[in-house]
C-alpha cells in the first residue's frame, strides 16, 4: 500500500520586510489621523474663543450702560479710584476694595464679577459689602480658569485653561502701550495711522493657542509680529487670529518666516 506524502502546506507568516512595511504604513495613517485630531481641536478650540470674546464684550458693554462708561484698565490707580468714585459718589474711599493691586489682565474679572465675584452690592454707602441685593455679575465666569493672583486680583484663563489670561485695555489712554506687569502684552493700534484701535471702547486679546502674547503690535499689516503673535485673537479681528486677519501680501510674507499654521 503505497503511502500520500503529499505535504500539506502550513501558513506562512509575514516576512520581515512585510512586517516593516505594514509598520510603517501603520504609523502613516496613525500621524495622518493624529495631526487631523490636533487640528480638529485647534479649530473647535478657536471658535470657543471667539464666542467667549463676544461674550465678554457684550458684558462689558451692559456694564457701560449700567454704569455710564467703560471701566478703566488699572494701568492707573488713581484713574481707577477716580472712577469708582464717579460710580459710587455716595461710597467714602474707606470703603473701597484694593485697586492698586490690579492690572489690565485683572481687569474683566473684577469689573463684570465685583471684587468678590458676586457683582456690586445695592447699597449705594457701599457697593463692595456682601448685601443680599446685587448689580451683576454682568457675565458668569467659568470657576476652572479663574487664577488668583499674588497681588489679590483674579485673572480669567480662555477655554484650555493655561498659559496667560485674557487682558483687557481701556480705549482713548494713547500715551498708553505697554502693560505693567505679566504678562506683557500691548494694546494694539492700526498700522496706517498708529491711532488706537476701538480707540472710544475697549480691547480684549486672547494669548491664542500657545498661551503666549506676541511683543507686535500693528493691526492688521502684522509688520511687527513674532510668532506669538500670530495665534492671538481679539474682539476686533472678528473672531479670526491676527494671522488670519493680516493682509494677503503679508500674510504671505509672514508664512516664509513662520510654521504657524492660522
């Protein structure tokens, strides 16, 4: 009787150079799918930023109407007391809460909050005591990216929630271009002309996605931006980063020099 040695043929495995392709094909997709992500939550993250500057704004404007004018940005004490006082004429100065430790990145919290993030008291002999009759809050400040500062302020963290805070500056202060302390960040001012921007209202600038404010100060030209700058957003570049709002020439110029991606 004569036997089948017929082999049955076994699986065969990949082979080495198989297995390195499929590795490398692997992390293609997994980088292609990882920088898609990233950049899904830049953009979501973007918007959520420009709709929280619109909101901001509109509460500093019902602020405005409520009080008769902008509240001031704290880069002068004395201006500041100045206009408390105007506020609250029936308010003696013992009353008055710390000014002089705050700053233009302190700024919003204290004004659309009151100092203890309960609005201003309805009693007109003192408007900073915790009566149970409020004005405001003007807006409802998200608890996870409030900071506290050394100084006794409160500073108002974008959606992420690191790096610097939004800053606040006071129109019509045109000696004015510099903050006092951190972080540094200058109003901004039209590159045409060097006249202020929302001269007669206010600014607000978010550090962007980086967490950093860029030394520039030129709108929209950007002809002094660094890198920093580019991802910063304002309440008057319309909800775009200043990268987005500068022109196309100098868009393109400052796309030489930059790997930012606007």
């Amino acid at each position: 009787m004569r036997t089948n040695d017929a082999r049955v043929e076994r699986p065969r495995g990949f082979t080495l150079p198989e297995m390195l392709t499929v590795m490398a094909v692997t992390s293609l997709l997994m980088g292609a799918l990882w920088h898609v992500g990233v950049k899904a939550v830049v953009v979501a993250n973007r918007a959520r930023v420009a709709t929280e500057l619109r909101n901001l704004s509109e509460a500093v404007e019902n602020f405005a109407q409520q009080f008769g004018d902008y509240p001031p940005d704290f880069h002068d004490p004395v201006a500041a007391r100045r206009f408390v006082r105007a506020m609250f004429p029936k308010c003696p100065e013992r009353n008055y809460p710390n000014l002089s430790g705050q700053s233009p990145a302190t700024a919003l919290y204290f004004w659309l909050a009151g100092p203890k993030g309960r609005g201003f008291s309805a009693n007109p002999a003192n408007p900073f005591d915790d009566g149970p009759r409020r004005i405001g809050p003007f807006i409802d400040f998200a608890a996870d990216r409030l900071r506290p500062t050394c100084s006794g302020g409160v500073q108002y963290l974008p959606p992420g929630g690191a790096g610097s805070p939004y800053v606040y500056f006071r129109g019509g202060l045109h000696g004015y271009d510099g903050n006092r302390g951190w972080p540094p960040v200058h109003p901004y001012r039209f590159s045409k002309d060097n006249s202020w921007i929302n001269a007669d209202t206010f600014q607000i600038i978010a550090p962007g996605d980086d967490g950093r404010f860029g030394g520039g100060h030129h709108y929209p030209s950007g002809s002094d931006y660094d890198e920093a700058n580019h991802d910063d957003i304002s309440n008057f570049s319309g909800g775009s980063t200043l990268r987005q709002a500068m022109p196309a020439e100098s868009g393109r110029q400052s796309a030489a020099t930059s790997n930012e991606d606007g």
